[in-house]
C-alpha cells in the first residue's frame, strides 16, 4: 500500500456516521426489526423512483419504505461504545438468560473412548407411550431469511411444570444452541433430534444444548437419532462435551469429554431414500439439580468474539498496531469484522511489508477453528520478541468470524441464505453472500498494491484425527512451485509433531471445491493458498496419541502457526532448503513405488493377458 492508503487504514475512524444513519432512520421505523429485502430501486418500474442501486427498499407497517444504502467501506469500531448487539432472524425464540461458561484445561489429557464390543444400539419405535418434553418449532416458520431483530424472539426459560417430577428439562434457545426436539422413551433415557441449518433440510451434526432438574447417581442415555454421515469420529473414541455450572462454581471445572456405552450407528429413521445415523451414550451427572450442557465442540459464539475483540479495542497497547474494522454486514445485519496487524509504518517504504491473510468459522459448527484462530491472535498480539518481528515484517489481515448469523442460531454449516460459502467465493450475488464477496474484493484490492506470500482458511474436520492442510497443485505440474506449496505445511508439521500430520495433507484441486475460498484465492495468484483442518476429537501422533484435544491444544496450533511463518521467512535460508531437500527425497520415493506398482500392474495385465490367449 501506499503510505496515504496506509495511513487512512490507521486513522482512529469510528463507525458514528454509520450508526448516525441508522438512528435516523431507526425513528422512522420500528428500533428492533430491520426487515432487508433484496431490492433496489431500479428494478421498480414505477417512474416515483430514480434509477438507481444506492436506494434499498425495506418492507415495513405494510408498504415499502426506501432509504439510502449505507456506505460500503470499512468501519472502525468506536472504543467509546459496546459493539453491535447480535440480531437474529425475528422468528427465532430466545431466551433471556446469557450462557456463560469458564475457560478451564483438564490437568492430563483426557483418552479416547475404546469400545468393549457390547455397546447397545438402542433403537426406539414411535409409540404413543412416549414424552416429548422438548419441541422448537420455531425455526420452521418461514422457508427463507426474511427479516432480523436484536435479541431474536426473546421468551422466558421454561421450568419444569413439577417439582417433583423427576424429567430433564431441555433448553437450546441461546445463542449457539441447537437441539430441535427430545422425547423420553423411558425413565432416564431420551431420543434427541438436532435441528438441521436453517432453511435447509441438512447438516445436522452440530449439537448444544441445556439440560437441567439432574439427579445424581442415575445412569441416563442420551441417543441423538438423526444424523446423516455415515462415518463419524464417535466411532473411533471421541466423547461429548460436557459441563456442569455447580462443577465450575466448586471446583472451577469447565468443559471435559464424559460418556460410556458409546456408539455411533445406522437406525431405522429413514425416510424418502434417506438414511439416518445415531449417537448413542450414557452418563452421570455429578449434582442433584444442576444447570448442564452437552456440546459437540467447544462452543465459540459471536459474543464471544465481539469481547475479545473489545478486550483489544481497549487495549491502550494492542489497539496501536492491531485496528479493527467491520468489513461488512450480513444479510440479518450483523457485523464482520476484519482485523488489520502491523506495526505502524514510520517510512514511506511501506511496500516491502507483505501480506498474510487468515479466516476463519465460514462453517459455524466448525469451532475449534475459532479457537486456534484464538491462539494465532494471542501470539501475534503479544509482547513476545518474534511476535514483533512478525508484525515488523508483514501486514496480516485476519477475518475471524465469516458467518456470524450462522454462528448465532446454531447451523453446522450454512449462512442464513441456506447456502455453503465456502462454495461460493466465485459468486457475484454480494448481497446474498457479502462476507465471502467483501473477503475476495478486500484480497484483490490487497494484492494490488503487495505481495500476498500466505492465505490460510482455518477449518474442522469430523471425519479424521490430527490437524492438516489442503494445499493447491497446477495441471502443469512445475516441480519447483509443486515442492514450494509444500514447504510451510512441512515446517508447520516439525514445530508441532504431536498434533499436525504432513502425511494428511492434500494438495489436489477438485472440481467440486472450485468454489472456495483456497481454490479461488490461489487461482488469484496466491501461491501458498491453504485450508488448516482440524480434527474434533484428538491426535494419533507422538505424546499426543490416544487422546482429545483440548482448548489449549487448538491454541497451541496457532502459536506454532505463527512459529513456522517466522521459519518460512527466516533470511537464515538453512531451514527451508533443508525442507526442501526432504520434500525432493519424498518426491523420489513416492516417484520410485509408483514405478514399482505401475511395473507390478504391467506384469500382472500381461500374465492375464498370456492366460487369456
């Protein structure tokens, strides 16, 4: 950049305009309900409106209200205010109650589930016999995002309708939650249905939910009935999440990995050609009338980001070399933030700093990438000697959160428009998709002006173990960039052996991934353009084998990120020639076993083919 753009990317802006704006015209209509309708005014054809994109109509009281579109540009976050309240789809039932839980790291690692063969796959008919203690209909009320409110649909917690009556109470009504319906089908166990994404009918694999009126010393089995994998880590010793509010008051224990009896199988649910997989468990709970909750990962939302990010803004250190900016809004008006990381420039030489870009959490349930996305930013943000290095050296440009309102209801996978946006970095419909459109717009405009020298999109992955990478290779195949791409997840896998596995990593393109966000930014011309995949359960590897990961685990992976960066870059060549060197003899012995079968196949084509004459 120039020094100009520079310093206009660290004047102390605030978004008061913005929000000047909204207030006024927040008088002119209802404060809480922000209706977005996807119209301009020059797809209207009556002749009252100019034609023109910079008016939007909003549907309001029964007609239709224009009013200027806000300035697409990017926003600094005002130290003197809370941020933006989050706003959900208006339909959405929320309760009043803030969930909150402690940071907290299990003393030793905690060891995968080994099966004993006699795990029972409990599968349960439709009778009329049963219970449902917990239904959120909710969610079904409109086939398509229509419009947004802070706070969503707020409705009080439920209680239990009788003190004395021994059922669990289910909640899943917060932010992040989900949990669709629960039926009790005997005294302590239950059949669980997790909601799929909103206005999808699929991606049912996140799960978060409350559980209250516990007793102790009862065995409960909880089975979830509708998932839609076929493979799953549950079946190769991963345990639910777990975490009791007594527990954490007592004795400050946070989130641990708890169950027995645990399997994961194909039931009898299918409906429409469809198959459904079950999760079944049993379990304890540790106090008599406890406030609990289960969770397929750790839980990150959106507030949680939002007071991170103000723990920086307010930072009198940190807010120097670290702005943030809103990058965009959403479709239900929820902001994404970009961070931008350097130190300050003194000369007007700027152009040497090059650039790294991370983004994360374009798939909500995926939140352990939030957490190693934690972790980079600790480290990077730190007064450590090379974390100064690092932002003398580069300019890095992070997107922590690309789906905030998927984030907030709870999906696995989609944003509100119902869609993948990790398969729609190519699309031209900003309004539809704006956070993946304002990233590559943002990206383009970056490399326009410095070299991007790393673009990594942090990812997870519920299928296999260990932390990897997707990487990128060309048709033509050029031996020197083929070892290149190959370098940093190399380093990446020596400074952190008991959790990064270079032997998973892939570096193909599929036709079917053309659309995301690594495929298109290294078709933009980046080179070492990767995804970071890791794992829900645990490690196979070194000290790690055998066992979960934890919090701390995830955010350990984005200090060695930050480790290997500081390799990659080294003016010291010896670490990376030495990488290279080990990726040529890889290349000779992957080169020579493909000799090898290729000249067993041709011996054994010939033998049928002798045999056949």
């Amino acid at each position: 950049m120039s020094e100009d753009s520079e310093k206009e990317d660290y004047s102390d802006r605030t978004i008061s305009d913005d929000e000047s704006d909204e207030d006024n015209f927040m008088k002119f209509v209802s404060e809480d309900i922000h209706r977005c309708a996807l119209l301009t005014a020059d797809s209207i054809s009556d002749p009252f409106f100019p034609r023109t994109t910079q008016i939007l109509l909003e549907y309001q009281l029964g007609r239709w209200v224009p009013r200027l579109r806000e300035p697409r540009d990017l926003y600094g976050v005002s130290s003197s205010s809370p941020l933006s309240p989050t706003r959900w789809p208006y339909h959405c039932e929320v309760i009043d109650e803030k969930v909150q839980h402690i940071d907290w790291t299990p003393s030793y690692p905690e060891p995968l589930y080994t099966p004993t063969g006699l795990e029972m796959e409990p599968l349960y008919p439709n009778s009329k016999e049963d219970t449902v203690v917990y239904l959120a209909e909710d969610a079904y009320k409109e086939p398509c995002f229509v419009y947004s409110r802070v706070g969503g649909n707020r409705t009080p917690l439920k209680q239990p309708v009788d003190n004395y009556d021994n059922t669990l109470t289910f909640e899943a009504r917060f932010e992040s939650g989900n949990l669709q319906k629960v039926v009790k089908v005997a005294e302590y166990e239950y059949q669980l249905t997790v909601r799929p994404d909103l206005f999808t009918n699929k991606h049912t694999q996140w799960y978060y939910f409350q559980v209250t009126n516990t007793q102790a010393g009862i065995v409960y089995r909880f089975t979830i009935i509708n998932f839609t994998k076929p493979a799953s880590l549950y079946n190769r010793g991963m345990r639910p999440l777990f975490y009791s509010e007594k527990e954490a008051k007592a004795h400050n224990i946070g989130w641990q990995r708890i169950g027995d009896q645990i399997k994961y199988y194909r039931n009898n649910q299918g409906q429409e050609g469809r198959h459904y997989f079950s999760l079944t468990w049993t379990f304890q709970f540790p106090h008599n009338k406890d406030t609990c909750y289960f969770a397929h990962c750790y839980p990150y939302t959106y507030t949680n980001l939002q007071e991170y990010l103000s723990t920086i803004n307010h930072d009198s250190v940190r807010s120097k070399f670290c702005k943030i900016r809103v990058l965009c809004h959403t479709i239900a008006r929820n902001m994404v933030y970009v961070l931008t990381i350097t130190t300050p420039f003194k000369s007007t030489d700027s152009r040497k700093r090059k650039a790294v870009i991370l983004t994360a959490r374009v798939h909500p349930g995926e939140t352990n990438s939030s957490w190693i996305m934690k972790g980079f930013l600790d480290y990077i943000l730190g007064d450590s000697s090379d974390a100064q290095l690092l932002r003398d050296t580069f300019i890095f440009k992070v997107v922590p959160m690309l789906n905030p309102d998927g984030v907030i209801v709870g999906n696995y996978r989609c944003s509100l428009a119902g869609r993948d946006l990790n398969r729609n970095y190519t699309s031209l419909l900003k309004e539809s998709f704006p956070s993946v459109w304002y990233t590559r717009n943002m990206i383009r405009r970056l490399m326009e002006k410095r070299e991007v020298i790393l673009y990594c999109d942090l990812h997870g992955h519920s299928r296999k173990e260990n932390i990897f990478m997707y990487g990128c290779d060309g048709s033509d195949r050029c031996k020197a960039l083929y070892l290149q791409q190959r370098i940093f997840p190399l380093m990446l896998s020596k400074n952190c052996p008991d959790k990064f596995s270079f032997s998973a990593c892939k570096f193909n393109v599929q036709k079917s991934k053309e659309g995301t966000g690594r495929v298109v930014m290294w078709k933009m011309g980046i080179r070492n353009s990767f995804t970071m995949e890791a794992t829900f359960c645990g490690s196979t590897l070194g000290n790690k084998r055998g066992t979960h990961f934890n919090t701390k685990d995830l955010e350990s992976v984005g200090y060695h990120f930050c480790d290997s960066l500081l390799d990659y870059c080294d003016p010291d060549r010896t670490k990376y020639y030495q990488c290279l060197k080990e990726l040529e003899e890889m290349e000779k012995h992957i080169n020579l076993e493909k000799i090898l079968e290729d000249s067993d196949t041709s011996l054994k084509e010939m033998t049928l083919d002798l045999e056949s004459r």
